[in-house]
C-alpha cells in the first residue's frame, strides 16, 4: 500500500514539475499575444431593453470602427457582467457613451422600453441611427433643387413626458434631375411627374443597382387614332364584358362635352361590366420606357378600371391591367410605366370600364389616351453613399437621474377593417373552396356564419372530413417595407386540433411575399394568435388571406374564425435609434506616457507605467475572469472587484484612478513634472493558488523521499 500512495505522490510531483515549468520557466520564452496596454480612448455602451451585449450589434460594430486605426480602445458594454460595477466613477471621463432605445428582437405590444440612469449621466445626448446595408429609405423628389433625394424618415417618439417629433434626414443627393423624368432602378420605376413622394425602399436594392434616368422623347404616339372620342366613339355599341352575370345587363355609353370644349366617352352599368375597346397601331421599342395615361372623372359609384395588351406579329402578348377608387367626382390623370418585354409589339389594345357587380351603378367618364415614350439619358450610381455606419439627427435629448421611458406610440386601427375581416357582412365565398384537390375523393365541406364571435355578432365556421378546406378574402391596402405590421386572428377549435392559415403580398413589380402556418389547437376556448409581418417588397398594394379546416381524411377538423386584424405596428427606423455622447477632451491621449510589460509567466505579468497624468483603463485581453486581480508591485493595495470590467466583450480591464493610488494612498513615484510613475501587476489567482498546490506536493514528495532514506540506513 505505502509503495502505490507514493507512485501516485511520485506521478503528481512529475506533473507538478510539468507545470511549473509549462507555467513558468519556458513562459518566459513565450511571445505574448495578448499584452496589457492603456486604453486611449474609452466607450460605454448600454441597452434600455436588454442587458445583454450581443442583442446592440450596430453599436458593437460603430464601436470596433474606433479600432481599427488605434488598438488601444477600450469597450465596456452594460451586460450581465457589468451591472454591479462602478460605471460612475468612469461614465465622466468615457470619450464615447452608446444607449440603445428599442430592440427588434424583443417586440413589446406597447413599444416601450426603459434605461434606469442610476449611475446620474447628465450629458446632453445626440439622437442618432445606425443606417445599415438593408435599411429602407424613402426616394423623394425635391422639385427646387430638382434632386431625387434618398431620405432616412424621422419618427415621434414619447420621451419620459415629452412628445418627440425627429425630423428626416437626407442621406444621399441625385442632382439635376427634370420633373417630367422617369427613375428606372431594378424593375421598380418612378415617374416623377405624378410621384408622390412615399416610396419605401430597401437600401441594399438601389446601391447594388445603377439608377437610369430616362427623359421624355414623344409625346403621344397615338395622337393621330381618334385618342379623345373626337372622331366618335371607339365601338359603336357598349359591349358586356361580363356576360356571365345573372339577369340582362343594364349598361349604356356616350359621348358627352369635357371641359376643354371637346367630346369624352361617358359609360354607365347598373349590373354587370360595361366596356368599350380599342386597337392602336404602335411600334414599341423593348430598350424604351412608356408612360400611358388618361383623364377620368367618376359621376356615380367609385371604381375606375381599364385593361390594355400589347401584341407583336408572331403573337406574343403583355398585359395590364388595374382597377381603382375614385376619391372624389373631380377630373383626374391616370399615369402607369410601361416596359415592354416582347420585341417589336406592334398593337395596343385599350378597355375601360364601369365595372358594376349589381350592388351600385357605376358611371365613369374617360377621355385623352396617351402613350408617350421615353429614352435612357444617363445612368448614375450610389458613389460615395456610407452604409453600416452612424449618423446624426440634429436632435438632442437629456436624461433625467432614475428610470426613463421610452414609447413610440402606435396606433391599433384595423386596415381591413372596410372590407368584412369579421364576416359581419356575410362570408367571404358563397361556398369552401378545395385547397387540396389532389387528394383522392369528393371533398366534404362545410362553411357557413356562426353566432359564436368574439368580435360583433358572426364568425366563420369551417369544417372538413377529409380535404383541405378554404375560405380566402383579398384586401386592397398598402403595406410599405419600412413598417412592421401586426397580424392577429380568434380562433376557435371544435373538432379536430389543427388551425392553418397563409397569406401573400403582392404590388404592382411582379413580386411577391408569402407566409403559411399551422399550429395545434389543442385548447377548446377561444384563443388569439398574433404575429408580426415584416415586408420585404416594395409598395405592397394588396393582401390575400387564406383560412383552413386542413383534413387529410384521418380526421374531421372544424375550425370558428373571428376579428382578423393587420394594425401598423412599429416603423422599422425606430430599431435603429441610439443615443450618444462625445467628450474627446475629457480623456485625451497623453502620448508622453509609456507601458513596459514584463511576464513572469502567462498568469502573472508585471506591468510599469511612466508619465501618467490622468486616471485610464488598463486593458488586458485576455478573456474575462474574475480570477483576474491587478494589484500593486509590493502587493499593497489590489484594484476594487467593482472597478474590473469585461471589455469589448472578451478581456479585462481595471479603472486606474490617479487620485485613489498617487494622490489618496501615495503609491506611485512622483515626477518633476507633476506626473507619476507606478508599478502593477496583473495576476490570475487561480493559477497562484494551483502553484502553491504544486509546490506543497513537491514537498511532501520530498520529505517521503528523506523518510525512506532514513529508513533504509
């Protein structure tokens, strides 16, 4: 037994010895990485909604911008590690102090947030935001200065008691730009002359494209084809362009006076789709832009509607079509961009309308077809645009000792609300539609009202026995890419455990934006589900919303749906506010002052500082710990737990404060010129203790050693 305890102390003392020397003997040889260095300029970053470092990455990253021409910065960052320290006793002499507002990641239903100023910050700070590669940008035509200006979107926002109205910031100028021009980027085109100023745009798509600015060539090349009824009307009787409607269609067309003293066509239903057409002969140019328009005036009801095609001679075709709500009974221009995608389309064929469902009359006047043609004048791009990086506001705000609140404060109105989200108004189809038809059998439905309703008097019932029932509603509303919006439904299981809905957005570019989901309802009270829809696409003009009962044939599932809601919820700018504060005479560079490391061992360096003249951080990059002690050389006096801090998120870093070691407790060496000399020591108190642990085996082995050796003699 006694031979085994000293083969185990035999084995220890081995790697006792392994250590030591690992730890310190050939340490010395060791060319240190990470060297302790004095930070020359100091930043303090805080989140008002998190205390978590990673959730500020536009402040991490403005922040390691400081870095990259001086590698003596220093970082401390508000987070878990940080909340009881001493930040008052460094927040007066910070070059830099960062405070986030609000957190994408943490959508709070009030969009509130609070920053607890316990530490007294009274700097007047600088409301700024971080523009990023993929931020949206409003394009607003300033017909002054004739520049297409790139606008950052001021926001209000409640501070404490106070009502904050930030105003927009230009960040980018196209100058010389003509009111009558086209802005083509991408497939997103602009015509200025009816722009009104309220495009939303992800950043990342007009810097990674060029802007080709197209100026006016033709008129109207349609000018010579009877364009305003001045030679009569286009056919001589008004046509049913929806014929499959029940009962005879009551619909009539005329020529009437306009107010420039010529003819306008005047075309009326009560029932169904009244419709005139017209063919003109073109010659469209597939590296040109054309601009098509026409005057309307609404007399009775409120929806506009035209349809056109282009055709070429081996028949290929390009359509569009649009229908719209007249605001008032007023005179109005229609403008739409065309770009034509088939080659050498040599016919245009015109409709308008006064598209009657049977629920209204609908009279509408039209007059001065148009198609005017544009070509390329130049192209441009984004030189000299910053993007990932900081800019101001030109707005100040101070903060207030204790807690203070931050709310942007949104509204809650519903924008579906003119178009039966509730099925107050009856449902959506006359009867379920088959979204799985693919399945085998005859599908079993069932959809009709429901008096059970959380909002008014009606919900939806759905149900299927072995298909995937639907029920879909489209709602004509804008929905812009620079707003997060609130979607929520009720809904209610009654047989069955799956609920399932999807939706897409879709505007006027071809592009489209889609969501499914499923989820088990598994409780049988009626419960809310509520979501946030961040759009990616640009002027989303309509929205599809899809209700399921999704049976598969293994179980019937029946579904209650009530009060769908898409509110505004918050303006994505909001995300990217930060406060700031710049003092950069407060810790100036002292670039008389030198720091000479000397390491013992990769656990214990010592560290001589000359010329100092103000209180500074002393930065070791090595990752954090509170082993991690900074003590005088003679081991005197050791630097405050709470004045040790995680910087940069990694290493350490202990405030060295003049006044408490030169001044207060005359530690340091004093020079003619009135700055000090002093002399530290960075050492990790963990490995101090695992040394000592080694040399105690080390002497046990010896004196075992002495005590056989005795024995033997």
């Amino acid at each position: 037994m006694k031979i085994i305890v000293r083969k185990i102390i035999l084995v220890l003392s081995v790697l006792t010895l392994i250590g030591y020397v690992s730890f310190g003997v050939v340490s010395k040889k060791i060319n240190f990485i990470y060297q302790p260095f004095r930070a020359d300029h100091l930043s303090l970053a805080f989140t008002a909604t998190d205390s978590r470092a990673e959730q500020v990455p536009y402040l991490l990253a403005d922040i390691k911008e400081l870095k990259n021409g001086n590698n003596s910065t220093g970082v401390i960052l508000y987070n878990d590690i940080n909340k009881q320290k001493n930040l008052s006793v460094i927040a007066s002499m910070a070059d830099d102090i960062y405070i986030s507002l609000f957190n994408q990641s943490q959508l709070t239903d009030d969009l509130s947030s609070k920053f607890n100023n316990n530490i007294n910050i009274a700097f007047p700070f600088d409301l700024r935001f971080h523009l990023a590669h993929d931020s949206n940008v409003t394009l607003k035509y300033d017909k002054v200065n004739q520049s297409l200006n790139l606008v950052y979107k001021g926001q209000t926002l409640q501070i404490n008691d106070d009502l904050k109205s930030f105003d927009d910031f230009v960040i980018y100028r196209l100058p010389g730009i003509s009111p009558d021009s086209l802005i083509k980027v991408g497939e997103l085109v602009v015509n200025l002359a009816t722009y009104p100023n309220d495009l939303s745009v992800p950043l990342d798509q007009l810097t990674s494209q060029s802007f080709e600015i197209y100026r006016s060539a033709d008129q109207n090349l349609l000018v010579s084809q009877n364009y305003s009824f001045e030679q009569g009307r286009w056919t001589p009787q008004v046509g049913d362009c929806s014929a499959y409607l029940p009962g005879d269609a009551a619909i009539k067309m005329d020529l009437i006076g306009n107010p420039s003293g010529g003819q306008a066509l005047k075309i009326s239903s009560t029932n169904h789709y009244a419709c005139t057409f017209k063919p003109f002969s073109v010659s469209l140019n597939t590296n040109l832009l054309y601009v098509f328009s026409f005057d309307y005036q609404n007399l009775t009801g409120d929806e506009i509607r035209y349809y056109l095609y282009l055709k070429n001679q081996i028949d290929q075709t390009q359509e569009k079509f649009d229908s719209f709500n007249a605001q008032d009974r007023n005179w109005h221009k229609y403008q739409t961009v065309i770009k034509p995608t088939i080659d050498q389309a040599d016919e245009m064929t015109v409709y308008v309308y006064a598209p009657s469902e049977g629920d209204r009359e609908i009279t509408n006047v039209y007059d001065n077809f148009q198609l005017g043609s544009y070509v390329l004048d130049r192209t441009v791009t984004l030189e000299g645009l910053k993007t990932d990086t900081n800019y101001g506001t030109n707005n100040v705000v101070t903060l207030k000792v204790g807690e203070n609140n931050f709310r942007f404060p949104r509204t809650t109105t519903n924008l579906l609300k003119d178009f039966n989200p509730s099925f107050e108004q009856g449902l959506w189809d006359q009867e379920a539609g088959d979204c799985s038809n693919y399945l085998d059998g005859k599908p079993q439905f069932l959809m009709m009202s429901d008096i059970r309703a959380t909002d008014g008097e009606k919900s939806l019932r759905l149900s299927s026995a072995n298909h995937f029932a639907c029920t879909i509603r489209s709602f004509p509303i804008v929905l812009t890419s620079d707003m997060l919006y609130k979607l929520s439904f009720d809904y209610k299981s009654i047989e069955g455990d799956k609920v399932q809905y999807y939706y897409t957005i879709k505007n006027d570019f071809g592009q489209v934006q889609e969501k499914f989901d499923s989820f088990e309802g598994l409780d049988p009270a009626w419960q809310r589900f509520e979501e946030i829809i961040d759009p990616k696409i640009v002027d989303a003009n309509n929205f599809d919303f899809y209700f399921y009962a999704p049976s598969d044939g293994s179980v019937k599932i029946t579904n209650l749906y009530d009060n769908l809601r898409l509110e505004e919820f918050a303006p994505k700018e909001i995300f990217s506010y930060f406060l700031y504060f710049n003092q950069p005479e407060k810790n100036s560079n002292n670039n008389s002052s030198t720091i000479i490391i000397s390491s013992d061992s990769i656990w214990r360096h010592a560290v001589d500082l000359k010329n100092i003249n103000s209180s500074f951080l002393l930065v070791y990059p090595e990752q954090y710990d509170d082993s991690w002690k900074l003590h005088t050389a003679q081991n005197t006096f050791t630097i405050a737990d709470n004045l040790h801090f995680e910087i940069d998120g990694h290493g350490n870093g202990w405030w060295i404060s003049v006044f408490d070691l030169c001044i207060d407790k005359k530690i340091c060496e004093q020079n003619a010129d009135g700055s000090y000399n002093m002399s530290l020591v960075i050492e990790n108190t963990k490995f101090k203790k695992l040394q000592l642990v080694f040399f105690a085996l080390l002497f046990i082995e010896f004196i075992i050693l002495l005590f056989s050796y005795g024995k033997r003699k």
